[in-house]
C-alpha cells in the first residue's frame, strides 16, 4: 500500500537549520514501506540537496497526509504583518488541506503568542483541525494549551527539537575524515568554531562580540579558529564575517570554511572543542554531536531550546545583552575543555516526534 506524503516547512531556503530538520524528518519517514515524500514549495538547491520531488497544489487532492514539519515557523513573528505572513505561508497551506479532508499534523515546531489577539484567532482556526500538534518546547506547549479548547488539547504533544534525534553516529565517515582534515590544517591541539550571521563592521552586537573574542583570545593559550557559515554566502553576510572576524583575530591561526552543506558542517560542529554562534540549529547540532555550544542568540526561541538541554546559561539574548554578559559567554566559551550530553529525556521526546508523524501517515 502506497502513502503519498506531503512535507510543508521552511524549504524555500538553503539554510543548514531548515534543511537539516527536513532531512531527519525525511530520512525516518522514507524508511517507512510504501511511502511516497514530495517537498511543499521547495527551492532548487533544497530539492536537489534532499532528491525530493516537489509538491503541486494539484497534489492535495491525491496526498494522504500534509505534514509540517520542524522549525520555529510561529514564533519569529517581527510584529503583526510578518505573522499574517507566517500564517499564510505556513498555516494556510494546512488549513486548505483539512478542507479537503487530508489528514494534517504539525511536527517539532516551535510557537509564541501572536503580536495581536486576532492573529491568534486566526492561527487557532488554522490548526485546530491538525490531527497532531507536536510542540518543540515548553513555553510553545504551554500557549497552544491555552489557544485551543479543552476537547482538542489531547491533539498538543510536548516533545524536543527534531535535530536531537541524531547524534554523531548520524555523520558518515567520509564527512567526519574530511572535518579532522580541515580542523589539523590550523595546526592547533585546541580548536573552537565561531559562526556569526553578520559582519561586525555592519553590526554593533555583533562588533561588541569580535571585540570580546579578541581580547580573550589574546590572553588564551592558543586555540585555532574555525569561521564558519550556516548558509550559501551568496545569499547572507557570513562570508564577509568571516573574512572581518579573520583580520580582527590576527595573528591567531584561523580558517574561514564556506559553508560545506548539511552532513559537513554537522561534521565540524562534532569536531571542533567548542562553538559560538548566533543561531539556534548550528548550536543544537553542536550540542546533539556533544561539543558545548554557546550562543549570541538573536531570537528567543534560543533560550527555551538551550534551556530544553539544561544548558540556559551558554545562550544570552543578543539584543538585550550587556557587555559584560557577552563576555562573560565568550570567556567560558574559549576555556570550555568538557563535553555536554543531551538529556536522554530530551532525546526521547525528540524520537517520540518523528513516530508521530509515523502514526498520521499509517
């Protein structure tokens, strides 16, 4: 018996985060006999990078499931126009399902409360019909309990991010020898791995970050720097991060590595000793791989999902951050010499997710 499945999110961009949570999400549903994934409105570069073939409108009226699956898609919301859009382009395509009687589920997704209480009538009319909401952390769990009513808040599943259903054993060794290559040719014993979204001339945040590094690199014991991108630098700022973090931390021995995609970049976050960033899925795929992350956060989806692994005090709030938060961060940063483990509570949740989008498609 054969299932057609359609897969919603955010494919509509090449960033490592995003395509990463399809990628787990698609990889456990393929293995599944019979199944048949098409991607909801994917890029070129998304669709050939996950050999998925894309979903028409047309495709509703035969798909036996839709399926949104992973991401913060309800809670960045940037004020009232930016969540209209967010529910057009991430509700609205469910909601036309569950018209045409499709069964619909939300997997490992992340919301906050609506900037305007009409807003959060609409999104409740949305979903209300999903058979599963499966919610990535607590204080997301917590609103959709209060947003729907009490008969339909056996649908609310409280479950982890999707990315800490892998761990290091999801990387393939041809990935991992290539990332070792890359962190022995900076010639250091200790290496850590700095990933910023913008350049710090452009940015004063994140100037106020290099500035840190700097001075506590410089009084350190010699680390190598890995720069890294989350995202083709064709389409963002990273690259020249890189090449301004590079000329602010010289004489330091650093290499600025383009971004690698999806497999090779999880391969260097295992590798490197420790990470900084400014973006939640190259922490936590950090984290899932068992080197410490630390995070500039920009949104604060980071702190739930830091606080989620029981780590909340690696991630400060980029724009509420005072300088000596920043350093604070920075310094156990650079002299972080442990590991972390995920929770294994953490790790359950996250497998209990992808077997609920199990459970809609069978």
């Amino acid at each position: 018996m054969s299932h057609k499945v359609i897969l919603h999110g955010m494919h509509r961009s090449p960033n490592f985060g995003d395509v990463l949570l399809t990628q787990i999400l698609r990889d456990h549903l393929a293995e599944l006999p019979g199944v048949q994934l098409k991607l909801l409105a994917p890029t070129d570069d998304v669709r050939r990078t996950l050999e998925v073939k894309e979903a028409s409108l047309s495709n509703f009226l035969h798909a036996d499931c839709v399926i949104l699956g992973g991401g913060g898609f309800f809670q960045r919301m940037d004020g009232p126009k930016g969540a209209l859009k967010t529910l057009v382009k991430y509700a609205l395509p469910l909601f036309f399902a569950q018209l045409l009687g499709k069964p619909t589920a939300i997997i490992g997704a992340g919301f906050a409360p609506m900037p305007q209480k009409w807003l959060d009538r609409l999104l409740k009319i949305m979903i209300s019909r999903c058979r599963t909401i499966a919610v990535r952390d607590q204080a997301g769990y917590d609103y959709l309990r209060r947003l729907l009513p009490a008969v339909k808040r056996d649908r609310i599943q409280r479950v982890s991010d999707l990315v800490f259903a892998i761990d290091e054993s999801w990387i393939k060794p041809a990935d991992r020898r290539w990332a070792e290559q890359i962190r022995h040719s900076l010639g250091s014993e200790r290496v850590i791995a700095v990933h910023l979204s913008e350049p710090p001339s452009t940015n004063e945040n994140y100037g106020m970050i290099a500035a840190s590094l700097r001075e506590v690199l410089k009084r350190g014991q010699g680390c190598g720097v890995l720069l890294l991108e989350d995202h083709p630098s064709a389409e963002n700022g990273q690259a020249q991060a890189q090449t301004e973090l590079a000329e602010i931390l010289a004489p330091l021995p650093t290499l600025p590595v383009p971004y690698p995609g999806v497999e090779r970049l999880a391969a260097l976050l295992a590798c490197a000793d420790a990470v900084l960033t400014s973006k939640l899925h190259v922490g936590l795929c950090a984290a899932t791989m068992g080197t410490p992350p630390f995070a500039v956060a920009k949104h604060r989806k980071n702190l739930a999902s830091f606080a989620d692994i029981e780590i909340a005090e690696n991630c400060g709030l980029l724009g509420d951050a005072k300088p000596a938060q920043i350093d604070d961060i920075v310094q156990r940063f650079v002299n972080e010499t442990g590991g972390v483990s995920v929770p294994d509570g953490v790790r359950m949740r996250a497998k209990a997710a992808l077997q609920l989008a199990e459970k809609v498609i069978t």
